[in-house]
C-alpha cells in the first residue's frame, strides 16, 4: 500500500472515532477537522473522501447537504483484528468472556489475518455460533508477503497461499521485471479493486530459490520482521562511536580489573554478555560480582542507534545464524565481554557466607578484565573432575591447558553456591524444567547431517541462578523503593485451571500423578517433572506442562514470576540481545544519580512492543528448527521409526520421532481400520466401530511418506504400533 493510501485509511479511522465518540450527534467535515486537529488542505480533502466512503458503506448517512451521522444500526457493529485460520474463514477476536465472532471467507471482504477491521454481525443463528462480516479495513497489519511468483507472458501471480493466507497477488506486466519463474519473492500489497478476483501487488526483491537454506531463512526473517542487515546510516554511526577505555571514565566506576574473572558461555558463542568474578575474604566470606556488558554507555537514548535496538527489541537465534539486535561492531566486538581486554560493564556485586546468604550487596557500573574464556564443556569437565584436584588440565578436542589454581577453586565454589541457591529456589515453589535442545551437525554447506540433544548439566545450572540472582536482587532493589518508581519486570502470571486439569487427565492416562488440590501445587508439578525425566514422555509432560503456564511478559506492573517463585523480577544480564536489559540499565542508573524524571507510560509501551517482540522471535526461531528438521528428513522418505503421539487434533495425530524429535502430521483421512472422530475432552481420535483410540503419549510406528520443505510439513502414515 503506498503511503498516501496508509494516510487516508488512518484519516478514515479516526473520522469514524468521532463519530462513534458522540453517537447522536451530526458533524459536517468542518467540525471533524477541528476535532482531529487537522488544518491543512489536504487533510480536509482526505475527511471529505472518508464521509463520502463511509456514507457509501451505510455506515455514516447524511441527515441534509455536507451534514453526516451514523447509520441508525451503527451500534451493533464491532471493530477488532481479525484471525484468518488455514481454511480461509476467520474470527474477530473479541476481549476475554465473549464470544469470537465467525466470518465466513465469502465475507472477509478483502481482510487479511491480523487486519484492524470493522464488522457487522449476520442474524445467523443455525450453527449455534455468532458471525459477522467485514464492512471496512481499517488497517492492515501487514504490507509484505513472500510467495512463489508464476510468471506469464503479460502478467505474473505470486502464490502467497498458506496457513493464514488465502489469496494470491496479480502481478502487472510492469512489475515483472527481471523477477524469475518460480523464484520465491516478497511482493507489497498496492491495491484490491472491488471487481479483482486478488489483489495487485508489487514485487520488492528475490529471496533465491524455494527450498535452499539461504532463501528459507531469509524467508522466515522475512516473515517475521527481522532484517538482516543494518540500515546504512546506523552502520556509519557506530562506526563513530568512542570506543576507547578512557581513565576519566575508569574513575567515575568501581575498578575490578585485579579480581579474577571469567566468561562461561557456548562454545560457539561471539557475544558474551556477562563474566563473573570470584575474590576470597577474610572470615569464609566470598566477594562474587555479576559482571554484565554496559551497552548503555554506547546506546544512548533518542540515537540512530537506540531507534533501531528499540525496533527489533531481541537478537534472533536461527539454527545456521544469528540475526542481532546490535551492530556486530558492538555485538561482537566493543560490548563483548572477551577474555583479556579492559571492558566497561554495569555490576551486581554480592558479599555472601558459606551458606550462600547474602550480607551486603552494591548495584553499579565497573570496569573488568576477564581472565578466561570458558566454554560450558570445559567447565563441565572441570566440575566432573574426580578429585576435585588444583590444577585440572582440561583436554577437550581442539585444545589442552591447565586451569590455574585460583579459577580451579572459583568454579569449584561457585558450583556449590549456585546449587544452594537452585535448591532454596526449588523449596519455595519454583518449577524445575530440564528441557532438551534440539540442535544439529551441519556440513559445509549448512546441511544438517545428524540431530543431537543437549540438556542443561551443571556448569549451565552454574551460570543460570547467578544470572536469576543478579535479575532478582536488581528488581527488589529498585522494587522496594517508597515512593514507587516505574520499573521494567519480567513477570509471569498464574497457570491456565483448565489446561492443569487436563494436564492432570493426560499425565494419569501415562500413569502419573499431580495433586491440583495441594496448596503446594508447584511440588506437584516438579514431582511430575523430575519423575518422567529421561522417560521417553519426558518431553510431552514438559511441553504439557509450559502451555499450561502463562506466556512470561514484561511490563511496568509487577505481579511477581510464578514459575520461578520470585516476588519481584527483571532482566537485567543480557543487554547485547535484549532491549529490555538496556532499558533496566537505564533506569538503574538513573534512580542511583537521583534523576527520577520517568514516562511511566513510554515504559509500558516498550514493554509491549519487547514483548512482542520476543514472541516473534521464539516462533522465527522455531520455523529454523522445523526447516532444519524437515530438510534432515528429506532423504527418508518411506523409511519406518517408532514415535510417540505429541498432539491430536481433528486433523489427526502429530508423532515425534523417538530418535530424532522430528515431528510429523499423520492426518485422520488416511488412518486406516475405521472412521476416527476427534474427542475434544480426552484429546484423542476415536474410532466409530471399533473405538480403538490414540492419544497423547502412546507410542506408535510411522513411515515417513512427505518432506515438505516450502510448508516446513513432514507427513507420515501409520504403521504397525510398536510394543
């Protein structure tokens, strides 16, 4: 949509929220410029055009010449975004405790999914359900799509067609181009005429050709809003930046430069976002600083720079890249925390006993020197040794060497601290996942040649409760404050009763228990935890048991952080990849100088949009691994595996491959022996005649019959069930 359009479709919008704002009354569009602020020729053109479309639309009517008011049955229309299902039909999202709205794919009138649209409700009552029908798009969410183009000779179409699209785009002779036959392209809506079978597009660039791992990622970053590369002008001023270690700035911080200090990351990491230093005391006490990267000091705020973080608000982690938040100058280079290099950072430093209580505790920006680069083998190895003896020599596969003494006994400490802190977690209710990651060896051509699974060993657990207690302690320090100042929380509300119970019903079918009735619920859910853990269903109760949680968000309204027992909670040490951490930065900062001069109300909205964000990123995220999953599975067709069913619904069964966790649909047509009906309460499909059933967790035999890299799909068919 070019931009004067995008304009007008505003205007339009905010003429029909005056009118809806004083339902009785009758404006002429003198009296709506006023209201809307608007005095300039062409913005009184654009709210003459609206009157005349929305009169048109039934939705305004004119009472006398150039006088307009709403349609007497304006009341019953509804405004709202629209959700677009795989079939093409959609349902207007209405708030909590009413009903959604059905819109039949004949009257979506041109919306597509996400759209902010205005709907008027049909009289239909045999189906049992409300439905409605688009009268107006008030906004369209989403200006770009990606598709196949299928050039003609005079003209093209770019097949957009997929799960929440129903549509494909008419591409004009001039649009053409030199765009390639079946070359999988990002086309821009311009226009839907109302006699158009589809809307027009314009093609914008190439992303190569479907089904290459360069052009699907592409496609996902795409998809998802996340691009690659920085624009020009936020390249040239970083390039610009101070990035020198000054002693002016040295003197204004705490200097821990002659503390032992170290990094522990993946040892494919480049951007280290926090150290961790270790200084012995007198009396068995332990001095242990959460050192973490101060991006603040280089991204100010209101800079090209700071615009841009804001935007894409995270780093995004696909499986054969990263697409960062910050300019690898910064990423990788000025605020990575890398071994032997004088670094500024923002510090949570704590004094604590033998029994890992807290004594004293300082918040604020130092200056480091990390003396070792770890990777979480290398200190796993360190941690197994047996003997604990000084001077281990680590001996892992590209490199040898000998730890010092001094961070030999640190880590060696720092594991015994961090498993009191995981077990004073623990008793206090929070939920203990040992998630399994799915990751994989490429070749080099970026190929996945094998998956493997990593889960979470001590020297993980090691980095991750001084990381929650850093998060912790700085959300209860600026928490606690009287008077109440507005601060960034990660907070994480109470779990859905519904999805328990039936959390409750599918762990008892795998022959579980969980007590819902005990006021120590979260006991429960970790008993069930830790007893499946390793079973082959350990995967499905995990996965079970995160969608009955709710999503973790951030916002300026602390509620707590149910799944980790916390009262107050942020994030606070990973401001390389998380905007959010910057913001706390700042405001740390800011409330320590006494400049309390905060928009609570900007705060919120950059928690929203973080939010967001986030939630984007983990399903870009999500549709590398399945691409990943389904490119592995390409050479395996009509192959047999055993698996376990990960979900049923009334399109069938999805079946996890045991070896690999790759998952794949078997749909209900071609499930052979009965006719088989979807059983909402038990999750199950149920055969008519036989009432043979499957259900989530039973273990079955499939062969893989597709390999659908364009749909990120595998399907398979049932085989004989295994024993």
């Amino acid at each position: 949509m070019s931009k004067k359009k995008k304009i007008d479709r505003n205007i339009q919008a905010k003429v029909l929220s005056v009118f809806k704002a004083s339902s009785s009354k009758t404006f002429n569009y003198k009296q709506i410029a006023s209201k809307l602020s608007v005095n300039d020729t062409q913005g009184r053109n654009a709210i003459i055009k609206s009157l005349g479309k929305l009169t048109a639309q039934k939705i305004l009517k004119q009472t006398s010449p150039g006088k307009y008011t709403l349609s007497v049955d304006q009341n019953n229309y509804r405004e709202g975004i629209i959700d677009v299902n795989s079939s093409g039909n959609g349902y207007l999202l209405m708030p909590e405790g009413v009903d959604d709205i059905f819109i039949a794919r004949r009257n979506l009138n041109r919306a597509f999914n996400g759209d902010l649209v205005l709907v008027y409700p049909l009289n239909r009552k045999k189906s049992g359900r409300k439905e409605g029908e688009v009268v107006e798009v008030l906004e369209r969410k989403q200006q770009n799509f990606i598709g196949i183009l299928d050039r003609k000779k005079e003209f093209g179409f770019v097949n957009t067609r997929g799960n929440k699209m129903y549509t494909d785009f008419f591409i004009e002779a001039t649009e053409l181009k030199d765009f390639n036959d079946g070359e999988k392209v990002v086309v821009e809506f311009k226009e839907w005429p109302k006699r158009a079978s589809s809307p027009f597009g314009k093609i914008k660039k190439s992303l190569g050709q479907p089904g290459e791992l360069n052009t699907e990622m592409h496609a996902i970053m795409f998809d998802y809003g996340f691009p690659e590369e920085f624009p020009s002008h936020v390249e040239k001023f970083t390039q610009k930046l101070n990035t020198s270690i000054e002693e002016n700035e040295i003197a204004r911080r705490r200097d821990f430069r002659n503390k032992t200090t170290f990094t522990i990351d993946p040892v494919t990491a480049k951007d280290f976002d926090d150290a961790i230093s270790f200084f012995p005391l007198p009396d068995n006490k332990t001095e242990i600083g959460i050192h973490i990267a101060d991006v603040s000091h280089y991204v100010q705020p209101n800079s090209v720079l700071d615009e841009e973080a804001y935007d894409r608000a995270t780093s995004v982690y696909l499986v054969d890249r990263v697409v960062p938040m910050l300019p690898e100058m910064l990423s990788n280079g000025v605020c990575s925390l890398r071994p032997r290099e004088e670094k500024y950072t923002f510090s949570a430093v704590f004094v604590v006993d033998e029994n890992m209580q807290i004594e004293k505790e300082w918040f604020g920006k130092t200056v480091i020197f990390s003396d070792h680069r770890f990777s979480y083998d290398e200190v796993q190895f360190i941690l197994d040794t047996e003997d604990n003896k000084v001077n281990a020599e680590v001996s892992l596969t590209d490199k040898s060497y000998t730890v010092s003494e001094e961070i030999f006994s640190a880590l060696i400490k720092l594991d015994v601290f961090a498993k009191k802190l995981r077990k004073t977690r623990t008793s206090k209710g929070a939920l203990s996942f040992d998630r399994v990651e799915v990751k994989f060896n490429l070749d080099s051509q970026d190929n996945p040649e094998s998956i493997y699974f990593k889960s979470s060993k001590d020297a993980h657990k090691l980095v991750e409760e001084f990381m929650l207690l850093a998060n912790r302690r700085v959300a209860e320090f600026i928490g606690k404050q009287k008077p109440k100042k507005p601060f960034v929380y990660r907070v994480h509300d109470l779990p859905d009763e519904d999805k328990l119970i039936n959390l409750k019903n599918i762990a008892s079918n795998l022959g579980y228990q969980l007590n819902l009735e005990s006021k120590n619920i979260n006991g429960s859910l970790n008993n069930l935890l830790q007893e499946s853990h390793g079973k082959r269903e350990q995967q499905l109760i995990d996965t079970l048991t995160i969608r009955s949680m709710s999503k973790a968000v951030y916002t300026t309204e602390n509620i707590g952080h149910y799944g980790l027992a916390f009262e107050h909670y942020t994030h606070f040490t990973s401001p390389i990849r998380r905007y959010p951490d910057v913001l706390v930065h700042r405001l740390v900062a800011s409330y320590m100088n006494e400049h309390n001069q905060i928009n609570p109300k900007a705060l919120e909205e950059a928690c929203i949009h973080s939010s967001n964000r986030e939630q984007l990123a983990t399903k870009a995220e999500r549709d590398s691994i399945k691409y990943m999953q389904v490119k592995f599975m390409e050479d395996k067709i009509d192959q047999s595996f055993n698996g376990v069913i990960s979900g049923v619904t009334d399109r069938g069964i999805y079946v996890e491959i045991i070896e690999n966790k790759c998952e794949g649909l078997v749909k209900i047509s071609e499930i052979k022996g009965d006719y088989f009906i979807y059983d909402e309460q038990s999750h199950s499909l149920v055969g008519e005649k036989t009432q043979k059933n499957y259900q989530l967790g039973d273990l079955v035999q499939i062969t893989v019959k597709k390999a659908d890299l364009l749909r990120r799909q595998l399907d398979f068919i049932l085989t004989e069930p295994t024993e």
